[in-house]
C-alpha cells in the first residue's frame, strides 16, 4: 500500500466516518491506518473518498471534542473484547478522565419509559454503585439511563455517558444541560461519530454495543424484550462475559426482558444494592 502524510489520528477519523470497523479491521492488521485510507482513496472510482479532507476534518471537529485511538494511553483497553468490531476511536469531551472512570465502570440501563418502581430502583442502585467507588456508566436518555446520571451526580461523584450522536449536541436535545455538567463534574462523554451527526437506529445499536463493551458490568433495571437500546447492551454484555445483573421484574409488560433473561439463566438476579456490590466485588 502507497504511504501518506496523513496523521494516524486524521486517517482514523476519515475511515471510521466511511468505514464500519469490521470492513477495514483486517487491513489495519498490517497497514497503517494512514496507507490503509490511501488506498481507499486510490481504488475508490466514485471519487467520494479523495473529496473528503481528513486533516480539516479533524480539526474543526476537535473544537467540539477530542478524538481518541488506540495508540494513546487514554484508550479503554476493554475495547479489544470487541475484536474486528473494536472502534476506529473515540469521540470524547473529558478524555483526560476515561482511564480512571473505565477502570470500574458498570452500566445502569433501562427503559426510556419506565415504571415508577423502576425509577426508585434506579436511584438506589445507581446510588449504591457510585458511592462503592464504581463509575456509573450510561446514557443520557429519558427515563432509566439519565435517573442514573443525576443519582450518581448527587453523590458527588463522576459519571461516563455513551451517546448515539455527536458532541456538539445532546441525545435527547433538552438533555442539554446533562451533557455538559458530566465532564465539567469530573466525568466524560463518548460517542462513535463525529459532532455533527444525528442519532439513528445504527447509531443507537453502535453505542449500546459500545456502552457493553466500556464496562466491566451491565446492571439492567427493567427493558421491553424488543429491539430496544438497553436489551441490546444487555444482550452484548451477556455475549462478552461481561456480569450481567438484572434488577427483579415487576409484572408489568416493561419488564418482560428482565423475565426472559432470567429465564435463560443469562442473568443473575440482584434483588437490592447490596446484591449489586457483591457481585461486583
């Protein structure tokens, strides 16, 4: 393969935004990053690729937020569990504190429109979780996954969110304020595409994958067993042998994922906090 000019940085970027992760994960075996986008470039008879101008592109994106790989030291080594699926990289705002809030971070997730049991679990086990020392990872959306942000938070303790969009915004959009306090309080955000981006069912899939793979536990407090956000990291979590730790299921229809996991002994029960922090230990 030709050589380049390129960054490592800059050509990881043009290829995750052109490339899922899987298409060029065996060329990145044994090219660079830098020959492996050139090459594309090359044989790409469409001459979309040569239009696109990685420098620039990273540079004006990098007034949002920073843009992780795997060479720098702030990389989550958890991510290689992915395989030929591991990110390209990161897109992150706090990425000065990912080392410390990977290290034991554990995802507490659930329905966007849950229960009202299931929002008082959330907060004591989000509660429990952070003040243990562990890093309470999620989303930012409605429901469950901000409950667990805002229980961490008044804690005082940092949180890791992982969302389906770029940066430059937030997911949901009134979330705003969310986004912006988790790494002004010590915290950080994620996302697998650039600012600019809006969410979609890709994205959505993509980042639950990613939300998984972050952590070293998935505590699950109640999802609709459908194509849903927090079925998907659970199931992923399952698929990595990552701890899957289920909350127990009301009766209603919300909370039948949590009934079907259970049932295929893909998950253990863990009826209160302290349940959550014996597993984890």
């Amino acid at each position: 393969m030709p050589s380049t000019n390129l960054s490592e940085r800059a050509a990881r970027t043009a290829l995750a935004v052109h490339h899922a992760p899987h298409q060029v994960a065996p060329h990145l075996a044994h090219h660079s990053a830098q020959d492996v986008w050139q090459y594309g470039v090359d044989h790409d008879a469409s001459g979309r690729l040569a239009q696109y101008r990685p420098r620039e592109e990273l540079a004006n994106a990098q007034l949002t937020c920073h843009f992780v790989i795997p060479s720098d030291d702030e990389w989550p080594t958890a991510l290689t569990d992915l395989g030929d699926h591991c990110p390209l990289g990161l897109w992150v705002r706090g990425h000065e504190h990912l080392p410390r809030l990977t290290g034991r971070a554990v995802a507490v997730t659930g329905n966007r429109t849950p229960t009202p049991q299931a929002l008082t679990t959330t907060k004591a086990f989000a509660t429990a979780v952070a003040e243990a020392g562990h890093t309470v990872t999620s989303t930012l959306s409605y429901g469950v996954d901000s409950t667990a942000h805002r229980a961490a938070a008044l804690t005082g303790h940092a949180t890791l969110a992982v969302l389906p969009r770029g940066l430059d915004r937030a997911h949901p959009h009134d979330h705003a304020q969310l986004l912006s306090s988790i790494p002004a309080s010590g915290g950080a955000v994620v996302s697998l595409v650039k600012p600019g981006t809006e969410a979609s069912g890709a994205t959505l899939k993509a980042s639950a994958t990613l939300l998984a793979a972050l952590v070293r536990a998935v505590v699950l407090i109640e999802a609709v067993d459908s194509f849903v956000p927090a079925m998907q990291t659970a199931e992923v979590a399952a698929d990595l042998h990552r701890p899957l730790l289920v909350a127990p299921p009301t009766d209603d229809v919300r909370a039948d994922g949590n009934f079907r996991l259970l049932a295929q002994e893909r998950a253990v029960l863990v009826p209160g906090p302290a349940d959550v922090l014996a597993a984890l230990s």
